[in-house]
C-alpha cells in the first residue's frame, strides 16, 4: 500500500517566535547617528480604526522635520527596544524562542540612504541584538526593508520612484550581507511588498497629489524597483555567504467569492492574482501574464531596464514568506466594506472580527499555506500572525484568554496543513511585545506576550509584564505545537 512520508506533526527543526520591525520597537529615533526615516514623519491615526498611513506629502513632512517631538510621531519612541533589548531577548528565550524576526532600519546603516561610508555605530548596534541571540540559540530572521527607509532619499529623488534607489539600496545590502556574513541565516528583502500598491509607508513616494490612475502608475514603477533591488540583493548573498536564505514577504490576503455566481468567482480570482503578483516575480522570477494584461488595460506603463527582465529571471527567492491576518471577500458588484491592514474588502458573514473589524480566519490559514504551497512549492514561512487587542491590567496580570484562542485556532489550522503536505518552516507571530501600531500609531492596540506600560501618548515605565499568554506560548514551543491547551 502507498505510504505518505510528509510529517503529520510539527518538524523537529520548526522555528517558533515572534516578529518585529525597528520603527515600531527600537525608539532611539535621533541617537548614534541615525537619520530620519519615512515611518517617523508619519503622525499618529486622529481615528484609531482609520490608516494613518497615506496621508503624507510634501506639508506633512515639512511639518514633521519642524517638530523634533515624539508625541505625535510615535514610531520615533517605539517601546525602547534600543536600550531594552537584553531583557526582552532574555524573555524570548524563556519562552523557548528558535526564531527573532526583525528588521534593520536602513538609517541606521546609512543615515542619508546614499553615503558611501556605513555608520559604525549603527552597525554595532546591531552586532549586540545578535550577540545576545546566539547567547540563547535564538535563529535570527533580518528584514532589510520594513515599512521605512531613510527619509533624505524621500526628499531627493521621491523614494522608489527613482531607480537610483535601486543601486542606494543595494549598496546598503551589501554592507549589510558582508558585515553580518555567518551570523544570519535568513533574510527578507521587503516586508508585504504588496502594500506598496497603498503608497507612502512601502515606497517612500510621495504621490498623495496625483489622481488616481497616475499613482497607481507611479506606485507600481516604484515597486518594480524594489522587485529588481530584491532580486539583486538575493543575488548578493548567495555570492556573499552561501549558507544564507533570501524570502519574500508578502501581506497574503486570501479572497472569497462573495457568491458562486462565476462573475463574482472571476472577481475574487482576479484580486487574488493581483495580491500573488509579487510573489509570483520573486519566486519564479518574471511578470505574470495576467498582470502584464491588466496593466495594460488599466493604462500603466512601467518602465524596465533592458537588462531587469534576466536580473528577475536568474535569482529568484529561496523561501516564501507572508503574513496573516484576514481573508477578504469580493463580487463582481462592490459590496459593504471592513477593515484591514493593507486593503478593505467585503464582509463575511461567517466570521468574527477583532476590535479593529479585522475578519478573523483560521481555515482561511489552512486554505492559504496549501494553495501557496500548490503554487509555489518553495518551503513557506509565516512571518506574522496574531491579534491586536485592548488589554486589562488587574492586579499586575493580564488575562488575555482572547489572544490564547486566536493564536491556538491559526496554529491548529497550520498543523492541518502540515498534515496536507505543506513544507512549512516556521511561525513568527507578530509582535511578541507590545509595540507600536503600524497602521494607526498607537499603543493601545497590543499583539504581545509581554505587556510593555506604555499609554497612546507615550506616558509610562516601559515596564515589561508577562502575560498569560506568555506561559502558554511557552508550552507550545517546549510541546513542538503538541500542547495547546
Ligand atoms: C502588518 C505589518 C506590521 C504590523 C502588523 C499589524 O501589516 O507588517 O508592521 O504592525 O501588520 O498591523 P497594525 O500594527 O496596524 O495592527
């Protein structure tokens, strides 16, 4: 009789942990030389449910570089990871951490993103985050790019919309790749390099004045960029330390038909195409046809190099990464809207929703790791998944039952797909200490295991608690996702 040899468990090597990215975590916006990045002139949401991602232009940046505060620039502050870090590594590896996902701010490295000389300290500062992980085994996961770059490239040449990027990028990779060479095994280039398509926060292009046809024109050449800069930076480190592996991330958003009605179905499948578009070129290395039909349709010109099309084709990624929060639904007729963290989309009535309108769907992670797989057949990596939540101090606890459920819920969903035959390399759930919110700039919204006293205008001790779900966490990683009680 045939005999299945995929696992029906865990793997032994799977990497459990949490993710992060510099400007939500480290604060120490102005110190050891750094420059000023993107993700520090954005001001704070007015309305936690809205974005506060796109409203940036050349006012609200003139404005931002006046106001040498944190109050309204929360990313600047983050929860003081820069002088924290050894304690917070320290309560990682407690609860059994294999894997640390952050990433480095490029201004850091190179405070204006085009000098030719690095920036030591930064450099060192990075070398101790390290340093500390190998004291506990703890793998480290680098992104090079996370939602901000130096904001000086912003103001000379308008982000990723000027290819010059590409080579400022690169040379920052480099540095990177060599100065690090045997210290890291695994690397992102661009996190949901997809949310570039939103504008400001991923490309660093200022666009907020275009109409709407023209920025999606200009959005999509700055990303072609960045696919390009992705693909030579994969390059890079195979050439620079062979052991290394280079993935893409992207914010994976699965759609449902909202009917089974084919026009809706077509509807959904096109959304679909456009969200797996990029991982389509960095892990098989060219445009989709079906993109390459809608841009011209949709009157987008991108402009490529005559050599880009081979630089895509010859380093394709070594393993496919993605985040995941919710699925969407679509029709061929537009229906009521919720919320997201790069898009809206359609209600489903079928789920339950955090307190952000956030649809929550744990089968939704199983039917995404199998047709990621089935697509791809590269190993898959979920670097991001959880829940942002109000938390309660009680009596110096926090009880946060709600977070064990969803976690517990995705994990059981991904342990099914491993028993799908997903080769699937590991977990690391977003934010396992309070941070900073990406999309609204406040403090209020908690993924962690840790609880970080910290309010929305940044009044507190910065005192870190454990929570409940810091215990069970550590269950499940010393269990290998046996023990999800
Ligand atoms: C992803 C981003 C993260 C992040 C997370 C949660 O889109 O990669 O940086 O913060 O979403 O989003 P938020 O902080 O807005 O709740």
């Amino acid at each position: 009789m045939y005999k299945s040899s995929f696992p029906k468990e865990f793997p032994k090597e799977f990497l459990w942990g949490g993710a992060t990215a510099a400007n939500q975590i480290e604060g120490a916006w102005n110190v050891d030389g750094k420059g000023l990045t993107t993700a520090e002139v954005v001001r704070k949401a007015d309305d936690r449910k809205k974005m506060s991602m796109n409203v940036v232009d050349a006012k609200s940046i003139k404005e931002a570089t006046n106001d040498l505060t944190t109050v309204n620039y929360p990313k600047r502050r983050g929860v003081d990871f820069y002088h924290h870090y050894k304690e917070d590594i320290k309560l990682f590896a407690e609860m059994g951490f294999k894997v640390f996902r952050f990433s480095i701010a490029w201004a850091r490295i190179f405070p204006q993103g085009d000098e030719q000389q690095a920036n030591e300290k930064g450099l060192a500062f990075y070398d101790r985050v390290l340093d500390e992980l190998e004291k506990y085994n703890i793998e480290p996961l680098i992104t090079l790019s996370h939602y901000e770059m130096p904001l000086a490239l912003t103001q000379k040449q308008n982000g990723w919309l000027d290819r010059r990027t590409i080579a400022d990028f690169t040379h920052y990779t480099e540095v990177v790749f060599k100065h690090y060479r045997g210290r890291v095994r695994y690397w992102l280039s661009f996190n949901e390099i997809n949310t570039g398509t939103w504008g400001f926060h991923e490309t660093g292009v200022v666009d907020s004045h275009l109409k709407k046809q023209e920025q999606e024109n200009v959005r999509y050449q700055a990303l072609h960029h960045q696919l390009v800069a992705s693909a030579i930076a994969t390059k890079q480190l195979h050439e620079i330390d062979p052991e290394a592996k280079m993935g893409c991330m992207l914010a994976r958003m699965q759609t449902y038909s909202a009917t089974c009605k084919p026009e809706d179905v077509r509807a959904a499948q096109l959304e679909d195409q456009k969200n797996l578009f990029f991982t389509d070129v960095q892990a098989r290395g060219e445009y989709p046809e079906f993109m390459n039909r809608y841009f011209s349709e949709n009157g987008i010109q991108i402009k490529m190099a005559a050599h880009d099309q081979q630089v895509l084709a010859e380093s394709p990624v070594d393993f496919v990464s993605f985040s995941y929060y919710m699925t969407t639904v679509t029709s061929a007729i537009a229906e009521e809207e919720v919320n997201g963290n790069m898009s809206t989309g359609g209600r489903n009535k079928y789920l339950e929703e955090s307190d952000w309108g956030w649809q929550i769907d744990p089968v939704g992670l199983r039917i995404t790791l199998n047709e990621m797989w089935d697509r791809y057949r590269k190993p898959l990596f979920i670097v991001e998944n959880g829940l942002g939540a109000l938390d309660k101090l009680e009596s110096g606890k926090i009880h946060d039952d709600y977070r064990i459920n969803y976690l517990r819920k995705h994990i059981e969903q991904m342990k099914q797909a491993i028993k799908d035959g997903v080769q699937l390399m590991g977990y690391t759930m977003w934010g396992p200490i309070d941070l900073i919110s990406f999309s609204t700039s406040e403090m209020s919204k908690r993924y962690g295991f840790i609880y970080v006293d910290q309010d929305d205008e940044g009044n507190g001790s910065l005192k870190r608690i454990k929570k409940d779900s810091f215990y069970w966490y550590k269950k499940v990683i010393l269990s290998n996702g046996e023990d999800l009680a």
